[in-house]
C-alpha cells in the first residue's frame, strides 16, 4: 500500500498493527484514518490528552465525522478527574490487539508506545491520598524528592511524569528506575508490527501549529473550556492540555485572546520540540516518513 497523495510510505502488510507516532500537528490522525479506510483496520488512541471526554476541539481530537468513516477507540472515554496512566492505557489496548479489525495505534505519547513494544512494570496503584499530596507540591519539589537514576531518563521539564516517579516513590518504597528494570515481556514487539513515525521539518510544523489553533478557536475552543471552568482543577492532568491553561486564563481575565494565542502556540511548538527530539533518540528502529510539503 502507498498512499501518495499525503506522504511516501512503506508497504503495509494487512495482517499486521500499525503504529504511528510524530508530534503534534504532524498530520498523524489524518494518515491513520487514510490507513483505515484504504485497507482495513481499527484507529486507536496514544494520545494521553485525547483520552478526556470533556475535550475534543482543544486537543484537535478527531471529529465526530472523522470517526463515522472508520471505528475509533480510547477516544474520549474518560472523565476528567479520573487517574489515567500509560498502564490504564496499556490495559485498555492489550484487548484490542486480539480483535477482528487490525489496530491502527497513533499518537504522540512516546511512554504508551514504548511500554506497548517494550513492556512496562507492573506497579502498584497510587492510593488517593499520595496523589493529593503529590498534587500540592511544586514541580521543583517533585523534582527534588525523585532519585538521580530516575530523574535521568525523564523529561523534567513534564510534570506528569515527574509526578508519577515521585509517587511510585512514595507508594512502593523503591524508585521507578528499580521498577523498570524489572519490566516483563512486552505485548506488542516492534517486529511484529508496522511502526512508523512522522519527521515534520520544524518551520512548516511551526506554521501549522499556529494555523491549527486558530482553527480550534474557530470550531469552539474557547466555549469548550469555558464550560468546564466550573470543574477547573489546575492539579489535574486533563486541566495542563496545552491551550487549556492558557484560555482558561484568558476567561478569568488575565490574559488577551490574542496574547493566549500567541501562549498557546509557544508552549506546542515547545512540546514538538520535546516530541521529535524524543522519538529521534529512542524510535531508530521505527520506519521515519516526512510529510509532503
């Protein structure tokens, strides 16, 4: 299969899941429905902010049309304040890799991918009570209380995974690098897979981050996140989607529209830039496609 009208891309054998990672606006979920409409198959969610039903325009969810044309899944389906971690989602995909439709698994959340292909530890859940507490400290705080070995192989600058190390700290009494390094088997090797990953030049990624957030103002960002700043809890992960913070300011009066724009598009093509430096180092293995420009 090669579907020239969006990109150069490999054979795709029918018989075999398909995995797609790239940052943000790479035109990754326009492809994996191409994929799924052109030869078969299921379109499954790695996108941990895609997850939360309360947002479909500011996480540039696929579209309620989108997801009449081929089956969706692990689109939406979880409540705001609900705990969500890369093992909630591993356990939610491992049953569809033994459906009847051919997974097509695309995202950009480098961890679910890596624990699908690489396997993860089977780590205890976070009781209520760590994760409140954790949720009152700073950033800098969480950093301080992670272990050197841990910290090594995060991104610091993301504290939902800081987060998380400093809470399987708290909860199991060993680090997460410890629990790491007893990782099972995975559920999907990369061989038995189809792994793609997208490589968008930077500036014309850059153009289509700002280009896309004004088109998510256009389609009801904005009203979107008012309607939930009822519900606005900043220590939730669902509330630090990139743009939600920055429009939420906005309707509680401290910045411009224009200004939370213009914050909004920084902190994404900030988050690209973690993305692609990311995939680059740990996906060498993976088949890189550039976007036809």
């Amino acid at each position: 299969m090669n579907i020239k009208n969006h990109m150069q891309l490999p054979d795709i054998p029918t018989d075999k899941p398909v995995l797609i990672a790239g940052p943000t606006a790479s035109g990754k979920s326009a492809l994996a429905l191409q994929i799924a409409e052109r030869a078969g198959g299921v379109v499954v969610n790695a996108d941990a902010s895609q997850v939360y039903g309360c947002w479909r325009v500011v996480t540039a969810r696929p579209s309620q049309e989108e997801e009449a044309r081929a089956p969706h899944r692990l689109y939406g389906h979880i409540e705001h304040d609900a705990p969500y971690s890369t093992g909630h989602w591993l356990r939610e995909v491992v049953p569809l890799l033994a459906g009847s439709e051919r997974p097509i698994i695309v995202g950009g959340t480098g961890l679910y991918f890596s624990a699908l292909t690489q396997g993860i530890a089977d780590i205890p859940t976070t009781p209520a009570e760590v994760r409140r507490a954790a949720d009152q400290m700073s950033h800098e705080a969480l950093i301080a209380a992670v272990d050197a070995r841990t910290l090594a192989g995060l991104d610091i600058r993301n504290r939902v995974r800081v987060q998380r190390a400093y809470e399987v700290q708290a909860t199991t009494g060993r680090t997460l690098a410890d629990w790491k390094a007893e990782t099972p088997p995975p559920a999907l090797p990369l061989a038995h897979t189809t792994p793609l990953v997208l490589d968008a030049p930077r500036d014309w990624l850059n153009d289509r981050i700002a280009r896309r957030f004004d088109r998510m103002l256009e389609m009801g960002a904005l009203e979107e996140v008012r309607e939930m700043l009822p519900r606005h809890n900043p220590a939730l992960p669902a509330f630090r989607a990139i743009g939600v913070p920055e429009l939420i300011a906005h309707i509680q009066g401290d910045l411009t529209l224009d200004e939370a724009r213009t914050r909004a598009t920084i902190a994404t093509r900030q988050f690209a830039k973690r993305q692609r430096t990311w995939f680059r180092a740990r996906m060498h293995a993976w088949t890189s496609i550039t976007p036809e420009i």
